[in-house]
C-alpha cells in the first residue's frame, strides 16, 4: 500500500516538472538552434560545447521567467480563492445574522408591539404591530380624567387608584384581540395612557378622543422605553395646539 502511495506521488511530481519544463525544454532547444544556425555565419563550424552553453544558459533563463509565470498565476488565484471564501464567509455570516435576529424576534417578539385603539361606541381593540409574536403582555391603563380627580381631592396617597390592572394574550402578526368597553356618553373629552410591559421590554401610549362637531376626534401615539415615537394615528380634524402639533401633555 505504501508503496503504491509513493508510486502515485512520484508519478504526480513527474508529470508537475514535465507540465512546468516542456516548454521551457523546447524554447531552449530553439534557441539554441537559432543561436547555431543563424546566429553563426559559418554553419560548417559546430562547436557542441557552445550549443550546450547556449542550450543551457536560455533552458534556465526561460525556466526562471515561466517561473515567475507560474508563480503570478497561482498567487493569483489563492487571492481569488481568498476572495471568494471572504464573500462566501461573509454572505454566511449575513445568514447567521439573519437567522440569528428571527430566531431572538420569535422568542422576545422583536420590535413589535400593540396598541390599543378606542371605539366611538366605547369598545376597544388591541391591535398587533410587527413581524413578530408579542407574548402576553401586562398592561396599565390610566384614566386622566379620573388621576386629576384623585389629585384634586387630595387623595395622593393612592396613586394608582385610577388605574386598570390585566393581561393581554399572546398576539400573532396582524391580529388584534377585544379591549376593554369604556362610558363615552357624557364626556366631552376622553384621556388615556397605557403602560405596556412584555418580554421585548416596555412601552407607552397615549389615547386622546375629543369631541368635534358632534363627532369623536381621535389621536394616539405610542413610544418605546426609550421615549422614541414608534406610531402614531392622528385624525385630520383633531384639536392642534399653537404650535400645530398634538398636546400630548394637556390634561381633559
């Protein structure tokens, strides 16, 4: 078997010298027959030592630049080969990044989130946001209205009790799921801010309804922990303040 082995492996040095000499071999007899025949005025003359100078001399010279040649071309295509493998490497590594923001999206729910939008009847929807599952999600929801009240009244020591305290379940992309029902009727105003807390953190919304000719005018905008806008649904005909911007901050 070893045997065997090193026959192959002498065989394929062999055929790599004769693949990278045979040219050079033949150039060299060229010239050497150029340099005999041409070259010499007298043909008659051979001087067998100056063929085999010439010979040899040329075989080595042309040997050194096929060489070089060979050398540029296979260095050459290491760089491509290296080249590739980094854009390969590259694109796979895009791949994992990928693979690997789908896979943290589906557990936490990535950048999604849900809102929730407020009837004119006094019915209300959780919609969805996203590519991704939001998980159950625990919600407060805070009445303005009510909180002035309650601090008006001096009664400070119960901060939230003007709060709603529940769960939201688990939403699938695009899907929305039943709300609380609130008592529109006799209001004019209607201020609400929900505090939302799921596995992919914390948000804010606001909820602002007045009545406008008659008629419900809506605006609401949500934020992430950080404070940065993520939605916002504003009706064309909704109150503006002087600046022609939602007072967000107004109490009803």
């Amino acid at each position: 078997m070893l045997k065997i082995l090193v026959s192959k492996f002498k065989n394929k040095i062999l055929l790599q010298a004769i693949k990278e000499f045979k040219w050079p071999f033949a150039s060299a007899i060229i010239w050497a027959l150029f340099n005999l025949y041409v070259g010499d005025n007298n043909h008659q003359n051979f001087n067998f030592i100056k063929s085999i100078s010439s010979f040899v001399a040329s075989f080595f010279f042309i040997s050194w630049g096929f060489a070089q040649y060979f050398r540029i071309a296979k260095q050459n295509k290491v760089e491509n080969s290296f080249d590739q493998i980094e854009s390969k490497t590259i694109e796979i590594l895009k791949k994992l990044e990928l693979a690997s923001q789908e896979l943290v999206g589906n557990i936490t729910g990535g950048d999604s989130f849900i809102y929730l939008l407020v009837n004119v009847d006094g019915t209300s929807t959780f919609v969805q946001i996203g590519n991704y599952l939001v998980h159950e999600t625990s919600v407060r929801l805070c009445d303005l209205e009510e909180f002035g009240r309650i601090h008006k009244a001096g009664l400070t020591s119960y901060p939230f009790s003007s709060d709603t305290f529940f769960q939201v379940p688990a939403l699938l992309p695009q899907h929305c799921v039943k709300g609380p029902n609130f008592e529109l009727k006799n209001k004019n105003k209607f201020y609400l801010n929900l505090f939302y807390t799921s596995r992919n953190g914390a948000f804010g919304q606001a909820i602002r309804m007045t009545r406008v000719n008659g008629g419900w005018s809506i605006a609401l905008q949500v934020k992430d922990q950080k404070g940065n806008e993520i939605y916002r649904m504003v009706h064309p005909n909704f109150p503006l303040n002087s600046s022609g911007l939602v007072d967000w901050d107004e109490m009803p």
